[in-house]
C-alpha cells in the first residue's frame, strides 16, 4: 500500500506525489498532519490554519471520489511527524511513501527526520517538486551562486523553463477499489471567519480562467480599487494552485509572449524569493540579506500600534491595514505603500511590520513575504534603494484617484471629496472622526535620508 503525505500542496492537478502513487492503480491512503503549535511558532495567522483545514476536508471528501480514504491528524508540531509515521507503520503495512518537496529550513528539518525514520524502517519514499516553476537551485550564475539582482535571474530563468518545460499533471484517474482503513483519523473543526474566500479546487481553477481571460493585468494590477489582480495569493501558499498550472494557462492563451507578461515576471519574482531563502537560510532566522544593511530602527511603540491599528491618519496607508485585518489580505500596491510607511518614514523595524503581517494574512508565504519587507527597507536582495520613499498621498493621488478604495476600508471618509480624500484638511478630520497624520511627510522623510546615509 503507498502512502501520499499532503503538505501544501492540496489539489488534485498537478500533483506528482499523488499522480506517481496511484499511477499503476496500486492502494493508496492520503495523509494529512495539521500543526497549530507550529503555526503559532512560525506567527502565522490563526485564520490561514483554518482557511487549510477547510481545504484539507475539500479534499478528503474529492479523494473519496477516487477511491481514496484520508488519515487527518492534529498534533502539534513538526517534531511530532516521526512519531505519527511509526504509529502508522504499526497498524499498516505501508510499501511507499510519495511526498512533494518542501525547501525552507523548518520543513527540511522535519523531512530529514522522516527520511531517517523511513530508511531505519525499510520504507521507501519517493520526493517531487510541486509549487514552484523549477527547483530552488536550477539558476545560477556561471560561477555557481545565486542571483542577487532579479532581471538576469529572471532571463536566466526563462531560458531554464523554455527548455526544461513540462506541461503540468492531469487529474489522475480513479483507483479502482478503496483500500479498507480501521484507523482513526482527528475531526477537523474549521471556524473560518472569512467567508469571501472560495474553498475548493475547482473554484479556484475557474478563478483563474477568469482571471486571465477578463482582466488587463498589466494595466489594471496597481489600482486598488479595481478587480486587477488575480487574488490567488492564499491559493498559491496553501497549494490549491501550482505555479506550473498557471503558466500552462498563460501559455495556451499568449504563446511564447507570456514569457514577457507582467503576470508571468510576478509568478517569477515568487521563484526568486523562495531560491532566496534556499539558498540563504539565514533569512528564515530574521536576519538582513545585505550585510552591511542599517539596523539601528527607532522604538516608538505608539506609531507602530497606530499602524497597526489603520489610524495613521494617511488614508491609502489606514485603508490597507483595515483591509488586512478585515480581509486577511492587501493590495500589493498598497503593501509597498505601507511596508515603505513604516520601515523609511516611520524607521521602525521593517522585522515588526513583517511579523504583523503574517499574523494576519492568509497567503502569508515565508519567503515572498521577508522579500517584500526587505525590498521596502532597503535592506534585503536587489532591494529598493534607501532614497526611494513612497510618497502615500502621492501614491493614494495616483492609484486611487477617485477614493473608492479608500471609501471601502475606511468608512469615515466616505462622504469626503475625491478631490480631498487623499489629504483631508483638518477640520473634515474632526467632523469625520478621523485621525491626525501621525507624522509630518517632509521631514519624516528627510529624516529617513539623513539616517540611511549615516
């Protein structure tokens, strides 16, 4: 009998550990291992473990269709894996495991134990790459290291797909019986709060058709307040979607020109982050790619809960918060907005606002998230120089002109002017109950200059 270990990968399409496993209609059991102490030690947001419970029970359910039964279990970290394996071994005669690979520097250590239990075992195992477009590792520079500037990684990397492309894994067929299992699986309870987010496979597949079908990407993705992005995020970080699947789409619509869309450099710059934290272990630990980086922020607690909170009194910087908190989400525009907000003009610990947003988004991915902190800090790989601060009302003025976005997350400001909204005078802010700015924009950013020179 084999056994298919699910992590974040949970779909059906695309899923070489599930595809190679029950390829030749042999037995097959699906595993899923939920953490919530790990979740809790890596700061991630308690609605992201429910948004992939919810999907765990899609799937168990599907894998019934497939003559697939599902073990599900809730313990509570990665150290805890071994020991469910050999609770397994002792009540099945298990033959192979199959399992995508997972690279950031907990998960590793969690496989390489269970590697070991597996070999001191005499089962065998069989590991595939699932959710990026190659393996971290595939581009280097002649010399052997890493890429530190994004556009001849990302040349590089075209060059890689073109000639190793594969078309991504269909659906496989269903086994023909189920294989009987007398083990006792956990019920998942999910409390998912934030109802707006499909679950679902198929949801998802047909979100993304969509998507590319009806939507000017190129155009439209800086635009808050427009339906310009593909909002699959949490989909990629939980697995519902791989990186493969989209491009397969990209490619049958455009041909070889999607390998210059705007889209496709984004699915990229995902790559190149997760290769980051490949290769630098060191970024999972907290720690400044550039060495030489300033780290010396200032304390000021109050602004930072302020910010937080979306009480900064800059409109376009409060609605992202808001919409963070309330969503599990942001616009990626508006990210930058507000990661540039705090770690330039506010000099707080771009490590702080990092951690915030984990706790709160539902595709709060480790690599691509520590990526866009120290881009906007000017401390991380190819990052944004320390001169180039986003002005928010300038930015606000620009992308969303006529205040709509603002007007969704920050309610107080509804009946403002589209004209006035982006910088409301002080009067309308005491009429409307609004906020202050909680910094002077000139001199907090001529601040920001004087203390990245030194």
């Amino acid at each position: 009998m084999n056994l298919v270990w699910f992590r974040n990968d949970l779909r059906l399409a695309d899923n070489p550990a599930l595809f190679h496993a029950i390829k030749e209609n042999n037995s097959t059991l699906a595993l899923f291992l939920i953490h919530p102490e790990q979740h809790q030690q890596h700061g991630e947001a308690p609605q992201k473990l429910e948004f992939i419970k919810a999907h765990v029970k899609d799937l168990c359910e599907r894998l019934k269709n497939f003559n697939i039964e599902s073990l599900v279990y809730e313990i509570p970290t990665f150290n805890d894996v071994p020991e469910i394996f050999e609770k397994i071994f002792q009540q099945l005669s298990i033959d192979q495991v199959f399992f995508n690979a997972n690279y950031w520097l907990n998960e590793v250590r969690r496989d390489k134990a269970v590697k070991q239990f597996l070999d001191q075992s005499g089962v065998s195992y069989q590991e595939y790459h699932s959710n990026y477009l190659l393996p971290p590792g595939t581009v280097r520079k002649t010399d052997g290291g890493m890429y530190h500037v994004f556009t001849p990684y990302k040349q590089k990397y075209i060059e890689a797909i073109k000639t190793q492309y594969k078309p991504p894994l269909s659906i496989p067929e269903p086994l023909e019986k189920s294989v009987g299992c007398e083990l006792e699986s956990d019920n998942l309870e999910v409390d998912l709060k934030l109802t707006e987010w499909a679950i679902g496979e198929q949801h998802i597949s047909n979100q993304l058709k969509s998507f590319l079908q009806n939507t000017d990407y190129k155009e439209l993705r800086d635009y808050p307040a427009t339906k310009g992005t593909s909002r699959l995020s949490p989909y990629f970080t939980v697995g519902v979607i791989s990186a493969r699947q989209c491009l397969a789409h990209v490619l049958k619509q455009y041909g070889e020109d999607a390998f210059h869309s705007t889209w496709v450099s984004e699915l990229i710059w995902r790559d190149f982050y997760n290769d980051l934290m490949f290769e630098h272990p060191k970024l999972a630990k907290g720690k400044a790619f550039k060495a030489d980086a300033k780290d010396e922020w200032l304390n000021q607690p109050e602004l930072f809960q302020k910010w937080q909170k979306g009480e900064t009194g800059f409109p376009l910087v409060d609605a992202g918060m808001r919409q963070l908190l309330e969503e599990g989400w942001m616009h990626n525009r508006v990210r930058m907005v507000v990661a540039s907000f705090l770690s330039k003009l506010c000099l707080i610990d771009w490590r702080l606002g990092e951690a915030h947003f984990m706790a709160h988004l539902l595709d709060g991915d480790l690599a691509s998230n520590n990526g866009g902190w120290q881009w906007s800090s000017a401390t991380g790989c190819d990052a944004a120089p320390y001169f180039r601060i986003f002005n928010p009302t300038t930015q606000s003025k620009k992308f969303d002109p006529d205040g709509d976005y603002i007007r969704t997350y920050v309610p107080e400001l509804k009946q403002v002017s589209a004209k006035e909204i982006h910088e409301p005078k002080t009067q309308t802010r005491i009429q409307c109950n609004y906020p202050i700015p909680m910094i002077d924009y000139k001199s907090a950013r001529q601040q920001a200059l004087d203390w990245f020179k030194s």
